[in-house]
C-alpha cells in the first residue's frame, strides 16, 4: 500500500502564496490520476485539482487561475502551488487519488493545514 504524506501547509496572508508537497512512497504518479483535496471545518471534503500520468489537470471553479498542480515523477512528489490565496481557501489539503475507489485503497495521510488570516 503506497504511502502519501502531505507537507507544506502554513499560516499566509492574504492574497499570498504556498506550494504544498505530497511524498508517495511509491512510483503511483505514473500510474493513477492524482488529486488534491482540502476540508475545512464543518465542511465536507472537496476535489481540489487532478492531473493524470500525461499530465493534463483539471480544476475545481473555485481555484481555477490561482491554484497549479503538477507532479515530478522522479521524485515521486507531487504539488499544489496555491497563489492569490483568501480565508476561504483556509482548510485541511489531502492528496489521493482522484478515483474514489482507489483513494479508499491507497488511504488517507494526515494531510497539512493551510491557513489564510491576516
């Protein structure tokens, strides 16, 4: 089972930026569509960007022009570069798999908290 540990997460100001990281400990970049989620308090969790093994990636509205994800297979990270950030944006960032099914299978990290407060 591949494990994914989320880093990167911080208090910013708003309209500042932060690149978050997530660690596979395997080679599952290449293989799976990937995604970032986030949850804040109260809320559900939410699909926040995927990109898949030939790196074509989709957006959720709401961070659309703001947020880029990418991987470096190499390295078997991937990223979510988080620009013109606002306290809505405040939450928990989880990466996993974009498929339900395979997120259930590969299991939740801890994920990294992201804070937007001046």
């Amino acid at each position: 089972q591949a494990q994914l540990v989320e880093s990167g997460g911080g208090l910013v100001q708003p309209r500042g930026s932060l690149r978050l990281s997530c660690a596979a400990s395997g080679s599952i970049f290449s293989i799976y569509v990937m995604g970032w989620y986030r949850q804040a308090p109260g809320k559900q969790r939410e699909l926040v960007a995927t990109i898949d093994s030939g790196g074509v990636t989709n957006y959720a509205e709401f961070v659309k022009g703001r947020f880029t994800i990418s991987t470096d297979n190499a390295k078997n990270t991937m990223y979510l570069q988080m620009d013109s950030l606002n306290s809505e944006d405040t939450a928990v960032y989880y990466c996993n798999a974009g498929a339900p099914v395979v997120a259930r299978a590969l299991g939740w990290g801890q994920g990294t908290q992201v804070t937007v407060s001046s």
